[in-house]
C-alpha cells in the first residue's frame, strides 16, 4: 500500500462557524483530510484577492472536530500565497454570479503545481443547469429563454412545467406551474424585473414525488446516491427546503446515465460532482459545491470523502492545468 505525503489543503468555502456540520460535504472533505495527516487552511471568497501578480489569501489554519457547535478550531488571521498550496477544494454555495465567476478567474491563474478541485475554467464554463444540456437524450423536455409568449408555447405543449432560475441553487426560485395556472405572467416579470438571465423551464416529471436521486460521481465514476424526498404538498425535495433523505441504490437507469456523462466529466477535469435524477431523467449536473455525501455516509455507508481524496492523491502528481494524464 502506498502511504500518500502529507499535503497543504486550502478551503475556499463559506464561513466554517454558520454551516451545520451533519449534511455539509466540505466539512466531511476537511475531516478526511486531517485524518489522513494533511494541513488544512481555509479562507472565505471574499478574502481572495491578485496583489501585483500574486495570487493570495487572508485566511487561518483549521482543525475540525465531528461535534456540531464546537467542530472547528481557527489560527490567527496571515495573509497567504495560494501557490504555498499542494491543493485548493474551490467549495463555496453559489450563486454563481460575477463574484463567483471571477473567482474562478482568478483561481486558474494558479500554477500546476497546485491542484484545483474542481478546475475552476471548468466550473465557470458549466454551470449545473447548461452543462446538462449536452446530454438532451437523457433530460426531460427543457427550455432555456427569457421570451414570455415561447415559455408560454412550452407550457401550452407540456401542461405541467417547473421554472427554475438559471444559476439559482438549494431550491429557491423554483415553481410548478399546471396548465391552468394563471401564475405564469406574474412570475415570469418577477424574474425578469430582477434579473437579465434566461430562465430553465422543464417539463414537470410526476416521479419527483417519490423522491429527486444525488447520485455523486468521483472522477467520472458513480460512487453513491441518496434519495431526496419532498414534503406533502412540496414540488421541491432540496435538504434546504425540507426535503428528507432516504437510503438510495444506483439503478441500470442511473449507472447509464453515469457513464454516458463520466468521460465528459473527466475530460473537464470535473473530479467532484453530484448529478440529480428523478425517474428516468438527469435534470442536472453539479459542479459548483455539491452537496450529499454526511447523508450517504449515514445511510449507506459508503465514505465519499475516502474515495474522493483516494483519487486526488492517485491524480495529483500527474496534474497540469491543460490536462490530467492518469
């Protein structure tokens, strides 16, 4: 067995004193990583700054701990170059708005000897609800427009739809809308009043009720699911609005769709990412800070965390930022 070198890991990632420790992947990806003996520091986006061609942070040292409400220890604040880093995990929630795409920029002006997770130029350039997109055999019927009177045709065509902001997450923002709904209009200039985006419209897919699948794929290979349930009466199954996780195997439906999309993945250097099936159909594929792996952990027993730091270890000396050779 090889033993794997200790190494430097930054986590740009929200405040590490708001999460909820018992459903968040990042803390379960730190947690694994201090117990296989690497170095954890952490900064919040917003402490990621280019001085003079440097590119650096304002963060402190971290230590975790498995006891929500005093599971993480900081060092004192220090001012970092982020090329002092084996490894960065880019783990913040979106929105993906300009911050978070500059982010990104910025993050891949980094040398190859620090290692992205995910390549931040591919996470700008596939966002959850377009990146899916590519795959149209495997989705429900989708629209993307801004256009009133064609998100009305589609309504029209399908009956039952779900309008969703374009790079929203955790849920909100998303409506069911039924053919007589007379919501439409009104919903549709709320969104547009605020926002220039495009919205995503999809046929409304009945099987949502018996629950909306997280299927985690680690370097393009399906590794785990859980099930996400909605509430009675509650189009949405999201943890963040209330939905319940359940115990989930990986069905011929679901591995195909996995390996239709795995090389893809792979090819965009998209080491960690969760996709989201309901029925037969993928609706999306999350690339920003998937979530689901504490929920897998406990149902399943499948340690996501272990398989995902398996194979940073195994890539890592063979990355560059042009390609992984494996």
């Amino acid at each position: 067995m090889t033993v794997s070198p200790n190494l430097s890991v930054a986590i740009q990632m929200d405040p590490v004193d708001s999460i909820v420790i018992a459903g968040d992947t990042s803390f379960a990806f730190g947690l694994e990583a201090q117990k296989r003996g690497h170095s954890l520091w952490y900064y919040t986006p917003d402490k990621l700054s280019l001085n003079d061609a440097r590119i650096e942070a304002r963060g402190q040292s971290l230590q975790l701990f498995d006891h929500q409400g005093d599971h993480f220890k900081t060092g004192a604040f220090e001012t970092r170059a982020l090329t002092d880093f084996d490894i960065i995990l880019m783990r913040q929630d979106p929105p993906f708005d300009m911050a978070y795409i500059t982010a990104t920029h910025l993050l891949e002006m980094l040398p190859p000897t620090t290692m992205v997770v995910n390549n931040p130029a591919e996470v700008r350039n596939a966002p959850e609800k377009l990146l899916v997109t590519l795959f149209p055999d495997l989705m429900p019927p989708t629209l993307i427009s801004r256009d009133p009177e064609t998100i009305a045709a589609f309504r029209a065509t399908h009956h039952d739809i779900i309008v969703k902001p374009l790079f929203g997450n955790g849920g909100a923002g998303v409506f069911r809308l039924r053919q007589d709904d007379q919501n439409l209009s009104a919903l549709l200039e709320m969104f547009f009043q605020t926002s220039r985006e495009p919205v995503m419209v999809q046929a409304y897919i009945p099987a949502v009720t018996k629950g909306d699948k997280r299927v985690i794929l680690v370097d393009g290979e399906p590794v785990g699911a859980v099930n996400r349930i909605p509430q009675k009466g509650e189009a949405r199954s999201n943890f963040h609005v209330g939905g319940s996780a359940a115990r989930a195997e990986l069905t011929a439906r679901d591995l195909e769709i996995c390996h239709a999309i795995g090389p893809e993945l792979r090819r965009r250097q998209l080491l960690f990412v969760g996709i989201d099936i309901i029925g037969d159909y993928i609706t999306e594929i999350n690339v920003t800070s998937p979530t689901g792996i504490r929920e897998i952990l406990r149902l399943s027993d499948i340690d996501i965390a272990a398989h995902t730091w398996d194979a940073i270890e195994r890539i890592r000396p063979t990355y560059a930022n042009n390609g992984i050779a494996r």
